[in-house]
C-alpha cells in the first residue's frame, strides 16, 4: 500500500487503488483505498480515501461458498447418477438371467409333462 501511495506520490502513476483486510479481534472488516494525485499542483498533492467494503467482501465470500456448495453437490449428484446406471444394468442383466433360467425351467420341467 506504501508502495503504490509513494509511486502517486513521485508521479509515476495518477492513481492507486487497493483494497485491504483490517480485521479486529471481534469481527472482520476490509477497506478500498484510493490516492489520487491532484493534477498540476506544486508540491505535488495527493487525496487518499478508505471505503468500508465490509459488506461486499462478506457478500463475495458467501457467493463463493454457495458456489462451492453447488459445486460438491453437482459432483454428488453425478456420482449417484453413475451408480444408478450402474444398478439398472445389473438390474437389467439380473432380469434376463431370471427370463432365460424360467424358460429353461418350462422347457425342462414343464414341457416334458405337456407332451
């Protein structure tokens, strides 16, 4: 932050922006700050702001987790969809397995005593 106040400072650039955590031993709070030097003015002069941002941080981090969230629950969803195509085709081998051994079971049980 020095850095860049400084570079204002010695007219290497017209503006600094930075945004930065300030957190207190009870809660968490961020700061945009803003230096500005004031064109064609000697000794060169430079106008700094601090803007609470507390609340966009706090909004960007809880937009972060809920993509998070989206993202673990996404990822669950489409391992569950894998093992159910998974169990459907066993499902689906188990019943022609049942269909081929009731039809060996008629043919060999049940046809004899037909004819």
């Amino acid at each position: 932050m020095a850095a860049g106040i400084r570079a204002v400072i010695a007219q290497e650039l017209d503006e600094f922006l930075f945004d930065y955590p300030c957190h207190g031993p009870d809660s968490q709070h961020w700061f945009y700050l803003r230096a500005i030097r004031i064109p064609d003015t000697d000794p060169v002069q430079v106008v700094t702001s601090h803007e609470d941002i507390t609340a966009l941080k706090l909004t960007e981090q809880a937009l972060r987790e809920s993509q998070e969230n989206l993202d673990e629950q996404k990822q669950s969803l489409e391992e569950s969809n894998v093992a159910l195509k998974v169990l459907l085709r066993q499902r689906e081998e188990d019943k022609q397995e049942l269909e081929k051994r009731f039809l060996t079971n008629v043919k060999g049980l049940v046809l004899p005593y037909v004819d």
